[in-house]
C-alpha cells in the first residue's frame, strides 16, 4: 500500500479497525482502492471547463496539470 495512504487510514483510525476485526490483507486492497477513486475523483473535479471562454479554460487547463501532477507525486500514483 502508498506510504501516504497508509499514514492517512492510521490517522482516520480505519487501520486500526482493520489490524483488530478483521486484519490487515485483502482489506488493505479495498481500501487503499478506496483511497485512489477519492484521488481520481478529486483530479476530475479539477478538470478545466470545455465550455469556458478560450483564455479561462487555457489558464484553468495550466492549473489542472501542474496540481494534478503535483497530486499523482504527492501520493506516488503514475
């Protein structure tokens, strides 16, 4: 599991559920699953307006990638 994700779930108290009911395994992978569709979900919030005019969606097309990309480092995801 991502170091990142892992200190997060030990944070939230999640792990901690896990490692006493049920043991860290197979969970691990639904929930480090878990964690990477709320990363994807908030890339995709992120995602510039095809509707906006030329020189916002430009801008908010820069600012997409270099936060993404900032995002994907951050939790060690390609």
């Amino acid at each position: 599991m991502n170091k990142r994700i892992r200190e997060l779930a030990k944070q939230s108290g999640i792990w901690e559920y896990y490692e006493i009911n049920e043991g860290v395994g197979e969970d691990e992978k639904h929930l480090e699953k878990f964690a990477e569709l709320i990363i994807q979900d908030c890339l995709l919030a992120l995602e510039p307006d095809p509707m906006a005019p030329e020189i916002d969606y430009a801008v908010e097309e820069k600012f997409y990638r270099r936060s993404a990309e900032k995002i994907k480092r951050h939790f060690e995801i390609e």
